[in-house]
C-alpha cells in the first residue's frame, strides 16, 4: 500500500532543463487521488505527481493542480461577494477533443520520415486533397468505423466516453470529442485517449498520426481545449442565460476572462508551442500566431453597451424557417461561430483552438486557470475594498473598466485573413510566428509574479521549463533534419541516379537505331539538373551541422540557430525532391507518395 501512494522512479532520465543531473536520480511520485486509478493490460496504474528530491516539480499534472486549486479560491471569494454564500469551491471543466489521421500500416512502414519523425518530410501533393470539401460531412469509411467502434469500447472501460466522433476537413483526417469533466481528469483522459487510438489503429492494420502536420499542403490536426467553471451548486459560470446584460455574475467573470486573455497573451501562446504546432499554427486552416478572442455578435453588443452605458434591447432568438412542411422549425443561435479564433466563445465554454493534436493539455489548461485565477483575484480584491453601501456600483465599474481597457483583444472577423495580422499589430497585439519567438515569455517579472503568487511553479522550474522547450525544438529538428539526410542520401538520390541511368541507356538505345530521343532527353535534362540542385542542398544541410549530433550549448543561441539556419537548409533539399517526385518514374520512387497515405484507408 505504501508503495502505491508513494513511488521513486529515476529522476534523471526525464527532461528536468538542469534541475537534475545523472548524478541526483532521487525523484517521488505521489498518488494523485482526484483522478481513478485505473487497469490496463492488466497493470493497475496510479495517476501520480512527479517531483525530484530537491521538491522541483517536474511534471504537468502538479502545476495543473495546483492552478485548479488557485482558481477554485479567487473564484470563490468572488461568488462569495456577490452574494453566493452557498458557493464553497469550484471545477475547472474540460473537454478536450481530439483530431488525428489513420493511415495504412503497410503504406506507413514504407516512409522513414512517418516512423521517425510522425510526419513527412518529403511527399509531392496528391491530385486531390480537400479542394472538393467532401470528407468532413462524406461517409465514414467501414475501416475507420470499426476503428471507432472498438476505440469506443477501450474507452468506456476506463471511463472515457465520447460525444461525438466524426470525419475531419482532410482526407484521412477523424475528430473524437470526450464528454467533459473536471480539468484534472480531462487531461488523464485525453493522454490514455491518444494512447488507446494508437493502440486500437494497430490492431486494425491502421496507423494513427497524432502529430499536427503529416502533411503539407492539407489541414493539420488540434485539440480544441474546450473550458469552463461550474461551481459546487452546479452554477456554470459562463452560462449567459435569458438576459445576459442583467447577469452580473456572467458578465464579470466574462470580462475576468477577457483581462487575462489580453494581458497574458504571451504566456497562452508559449503554452501551446511545439515544434511540431510551429508546422500547424498560422496555417491558413489553424489559428493565427496571434492570439484574440471571439465573442459573437450578441455578447459584443452587451459589452458595448456596459461601456458606453447605454441599455441594451437584446437580440431575439429568431426561428429558422426551413419553408418544408414536414421539417421542424427550430431556434436559431443568436450568434453565428467563428473557427478561425484561437479563443472563442462558444456559449456556455470558452474554446482555446492552438492547443497542438499531440500535445499534453495539462500546460494550456493550468495557464488559462492561472491567469483567470488572477483575474477573479484582482476582482475580489478591488470588490472587498469597495464595501457594501458601494458594492453594486463598484461591480459595475469594473465591468466597465475591464471592458474598456481590454477591448484590443477582441476580434470577430476572419482571423486567417492577412488584413487582420496588420490590424493586430495596430493593435498592439504580440504576434509570435514561430515557438521560440514565445519561450522568453515564461519567465518575465509578470509571468513569475503570476505563477509565485499562486503557488503553481517557482522562479526555478520556469527557467528549467525554458530550457527545456528550447531544448526539445533543437533536438525534434536536429531529428528531423537527420531523417532527411538519411532518406536522400539512402534512398532519394539513389533511385534518381538508377532513373538517369535508364534514361541514358534509352537515349543510346534509340540513337544507335537512328530514333528520335528527343524527350528522354529533355527528361535526362530536368531530371539531372533537380537531382544536382538536390545533392548541393543536402551537402549544405550536412555542413550546417544537421549531420553528427547535437552539440552541448546555450540552448537559446541554438533554438535560434536550428530556425534560422537547418529550418530553410530543410525546405531547400525538400524543393527539388518534392519536384523530382512529379518528374520519376513511379516504379523507381523509393517510398509510397502522398495520394497512396491519404487515399488508402
Ligand atoms: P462545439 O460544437 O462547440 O465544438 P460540442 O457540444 O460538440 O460543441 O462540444 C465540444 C466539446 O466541448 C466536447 O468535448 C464537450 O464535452 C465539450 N464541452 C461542452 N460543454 C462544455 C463545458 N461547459 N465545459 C467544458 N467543455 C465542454
Ligand atoms: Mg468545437
């Protein structure tokens, strides 16, 4: 029994960011009892905390509870002052749900880059790819329905349980939304949901690809985190109910939310990034780099009226009128949706889009409650100053000025578009193309005030988690860009070189029977010229130094190195490959292309 509540693994053999060496193993992991304990492959497993000797915590599960904790205080004390005394605590909900890819096994065994790296490196668009929008609402294949069918009943015996499950926009591409619950044991929930998927895909001849960009040139795959607050007494605190203008409580956790978001943009943005989310984010088909919010129509209308103090006059449901007889007629919204906001609301919820498909979303999850819990503190704070003659009109005024002051944050227009990138930065609003450009975030005098405040991580650990994001992106496009060497060198440009050696062979064959051997040469031509173009460029990224192992450095330096330098070495050896593939001989290809991997199943 004592040894279930309390373990000790190996504390060095996990990323700690210089927090532990091989020298000081000693690490604990503690019983978390809020999430089940649960068997799988006959193994009783303990969801646990993770700590090293010295007390720094080293995993996501700790900060996550510990900012459900701070959030569950602050939004206490509020609901407390505005007159709910029976309220004692409460939940973070999540829901998080979850895109991904099924691809063939066979096909998959048969690319490097797949099996090393979960996406390609290399691959020429396929004829068709989601140009024709038939795949989100066409026909779930049988394949992939006795794939959900089976995932479904793995699920349902450790408690998870879907709500919907569906065809995404890319070929190959499927969603499963879990039916929410608390935050801590969503994320649980979520981790053994994508282990289970890869699991189940196996049994059924199937792969399934978590990363967020197999492919180029169709959409990659999110989670969308999808979160809310209910208390205790079962109140949801974002539920704007018939008349929202008169809910107070909506309205100032609202504009609570609205305040974090805008004056932590920073630190949501590194909470997401990934080397792999740097290939999705700002995609055209992702959320943008820069993140904003989206309220809808109706919501903006109230709090334009709070802030100029005008009465609103509400937007009425209206009923669709379908102009069938036999169909139902039914309420409309009276907002539209907008998926192209990296954090909108989504009537009852708020829904954070940037989350990556492969990532945790333990981090997500605790920054947006620690920034909320700082937010409902600051309201508490200035509401228990304000005393109870002037108590109504100090809620009012903080509505108000919440509004009024965060208002750049809020943006219900297309959010792919590039006008809004230049309104953004009009605007004010950070814009972090790529991950590391957001790593520096974690630690800023504001973001350690934040997070010291409320106990969730200490000065030490931030600084180890930046060493540790820095780190990883170096490392993933070290392997990357590995892969690739391996894969040209071994494979690419050998077959290129038996394909111009045919052709040569057909040039002289026809030559000598006095034929016209116009267009193999013309194609011996192309193809040497791409082939040359291909060799340079996987001689240089070897010479940036892709090609022996990483070198022990400032980890900072290096991140900005691997971006600057391997990241475009990367895409120039990938160019004539990517044209040499539309040019070859299919049966010289060394490995199976696009249209085979997003067609097949
Ligand atoms: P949408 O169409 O907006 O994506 P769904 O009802 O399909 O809405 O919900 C998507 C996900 O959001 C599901 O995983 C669902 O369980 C979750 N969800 C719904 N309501 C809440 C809530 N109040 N808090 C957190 N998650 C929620
Ligand atoms: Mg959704």
């Amino acid at each position: 029994g004592k040894r279930l509540i309390k373990g000790e693994p190996d504390a060095s053999s996990f990323p700690s960011g210089g927090l532990r060496a091989t020298f000081e193993a000693r690490g604990y992991t503690a019983w978390d009892p809020t999430s089940y304990a649960f068997i799988k492959d006959k193994t009783l497993c303990i969801p646990t905390a993770f700590c090293s000797y010295g007390g720094e915590v080293l995993d996501k599960k700790t900060p996550l509870l510990r900012s459900v904790e701070a959030l569950s205080v602050q939004a206490t004390r509020v609901m407390n002052l505005l007159g709910y005394k029976d309220v004692t605590g409460v939940h973070a909900c999540v829901g998080a749900e979850q895109e991904y890819f099924l691809v063939d096994k066979k096909t998959y065994a048969q690319r490097e880059d797949l099996r090393i790296c979960g996406r390609t490196l290399f691959g020429a668009p396929s004829p068709k790819g989601q140009e024709l929008d038939d795949h989100y609402f066409g026909v779930i294949k049988p394949r992939v329905k006795a794939f959900m069918e089976e995932l479904n009943e793995e699920l349902w015996e450790l408690g998870i349980y879907a709500s919907t499950e569906h065809n995404e926009v890319a070929p190959s591409q499927h969603e499963l939304a879990p039916v929410f619950t608390v935050a801590n044991n969503a994320c649980d929930q979520n981790q053994l949901t994508m282990e289970i998927m890869k699991k189940v895909a196996d049994r059924h001849g199937l792969v399934c690809l978590l990363h967020e960009k197999p492919f180029r040139g169709v959409n990659g795959s999110g989670k969308h985190n999808n979160w809310s607050i209910e208390t205790n007494t079962g109140l949801n605190l974002f539920k704007p109910g018939d008349d929202p203008f008169e809910n107070t409580v909506f309205l100032l956790f609202l504009c609570a939310v609205i305040k974090a978001v805008d004056e932590h943009q920073d630190l949501l943005r590194i909470s997401v990034a990934s080397p792999s989310n740097d290939c999705r984010l700002g995609g055209n088909e992702a959320p943008p780099a820069i993140v904003s919010m989206y309220l809808g129509d109706e919501l903006t209308g109230i709090l334009d009226c709070v802030e100029s103090g005008k009465k609103y006059f509400g937007a009425k449901r209206t009923h669709m009128q379908t102009g069938v007889h036999v169909l139902p007629d039914f309420k409309k919204d009276t907002t539209d949706r907008n998926r192209t906001s990296p954090f909108a609301f989504t009537g009852n919820k708020f829904e954070f889009r940037m989350v990556g498909s492969s990532d945790s979303i333990g981090s997500p999850t605790t920054t947006i409650n620690a920034i909320v819990a700082e937010a409902f503190c600051e309201a508490a704070d200035r509401l228990e100053a304000a005393g109870e003659e002037n108590f109504d009109m100090a809620v009012h005024d903080l509505i108000k000025e919440y509004m009024t002051a965060h208002q750049r944050i809020l943006f219900n227009g297309d959010g792919y578009s590039k006008e809004w990138e230049k309104e953004a930065q009009r605007r004010g609003l950070p814009v972090f193309p790529g991950m590391i450009d957001s790593v520096e975030a974690l630690t800023t005098d504001k973001a350690i005030r934040l997070y010291e405040r409320f106990g969730i991580y200490n000065r030490a650990e931030l600084e180890s988690r930046k060493e540790i994001v820095y780190e990883t992106y170096v490392k993933t496009i070290h392997i990357e860009a590995k892969t690739m060497i391996d894969m040209a060198s071994k494979d690419i440009l050998p077959a290129v070189i038996r394909y111009t050696k045919t052709l040569a062979d057909t040039i002289a064959s026809l030559e000598s029977v006095g034929a016209d051997s116009s267009v193999s040469k013309t194609l011996l031509k192309d193809t040497s010229a791409l082939l040359s173009q291909a060799s340079a460029a996987l001689e240089d990224l070897k010479q940036k130094g892709a090609n022996g192992n990483v070198q022990k450095k400032d980890a900072r330096k290096q991140a900005f190195f691997y971006r600057d330098e391997i990241v475009p070495a990367m895409e120039a050896l990938r160019a004539p490959v990517d044209a040499l593939e539309m040019k070859v001989d299919r049966s010289f290809w060394p490995m199976p292309g696009y249209a085979d991997l997003l067609f097949e199943v």
